[in-house]
C-alpha cells in the first residue's frame, strides 16, 4: 500500500511552535519512527505553506497513491481550493489534527476539508497519524 501524508502550514515547526499544544518532538524524527513501524507499507511525506502546493500535491498523487492522510493545518478551517482538491480525487484521504480543534478556538471548529474525507483524527498528538494508518491498513484488508 502507498500511502501518503501531507502536512500543511506551519507544521514545519513542530517540535518548536507552541509546544504546549502541538508537543516537542519534529514531524521528522517521528516519521522515521512511523516508516520502522509499518516497513510493509510504502510511506512519502510532504509538508507544505503555501496553499497551491498542497492542491497540486494532492492531484499529483491521485494515480500514485492508494490513500492519503492530511493534516491541512491552519486551511483546514479557510481553503475551499483544498476541500475541492480533496473532492475532486477518487482515494480516500483521512483528516488528522495534532491538537483537539473542538476543545479550542470557535474557528477552528469548522473544518472544510473533513466532508470529503472519510474520518477524521483530532486531538491525539502524533500518534492520529499512527491511528490513521492503522484504520487504512484495516480497510485495505477487509476491502480484499
Ligand atoms: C492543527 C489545528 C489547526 O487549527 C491549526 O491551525 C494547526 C494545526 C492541528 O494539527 O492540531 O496548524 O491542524
């Protein structure tokens, strides 16, 4: 299975920004760690700040990839381009969030991208992006 994560804005910094929230460790560091852990499966990263980047990541990969995680960070609440990017590709694509976007401000409460994603993972730190593998490793099998 080939799956891919994205991360959007300002998640460059993890490890660094608002440790509070988003913890210590880089998202680096932590998917080496992710790679050693599922070594079947065949796992790319990419991370993004600008908007179009994560859109034309996001067509690309739509005749590569069997599913995509992403983690659209601050667009999740603004960019209609990026839900219609997710819209408009035919695998499936689960939303991650780091922190727990309902426990926090209203705004992030909305998250535009979530409808055309077929779960979503909030609140769990880095291990949503582990959960999220697991449940595609889960539907890939059972789809056999
Ligand atoms: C985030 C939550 C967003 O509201 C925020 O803008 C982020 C990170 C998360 O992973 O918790 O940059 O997506």
């Amino acid at each position: 299975m080939k799956l891919l994560i994205i991360n959007g804005p300002n998640l460059n910094l993890l490890g660094e920004r608002e440790t509070s929230i988003y913890g210590s460790r880089s998202f680096e560091a932590y998917f080496e760690e992710l790679q050693a852990q599922f070594p079947i499966l065949e796992l790319t990263y990419f991370q993004s700040n600008l908007e179009g980047e994560i859109i034309d990541r996001l067509h690309e990969a739509r005749k590569i990839v069997d599913a995509i995680i992403i983690n659209p960070a601050g667009y999740t609440h603004t960019s209609v381009a990026i839900a219609d990017a997710i819209a408009a590709i035919s695998m499936p694509v689960a939303e991650v969030h780091l922190s727990n976007i309902y426990a926090r401000e209203e705004f992030r409460h909305v998250s535009l991208t979530a409808r055309h994603c077929i779960g979503v993972i909030s609140g769990f730190g880095l291990l949503g992006y582990r959960l999220a593998i697991e449940a595609f490793i889960e539907r890939f099998a059972s789809a056999d």
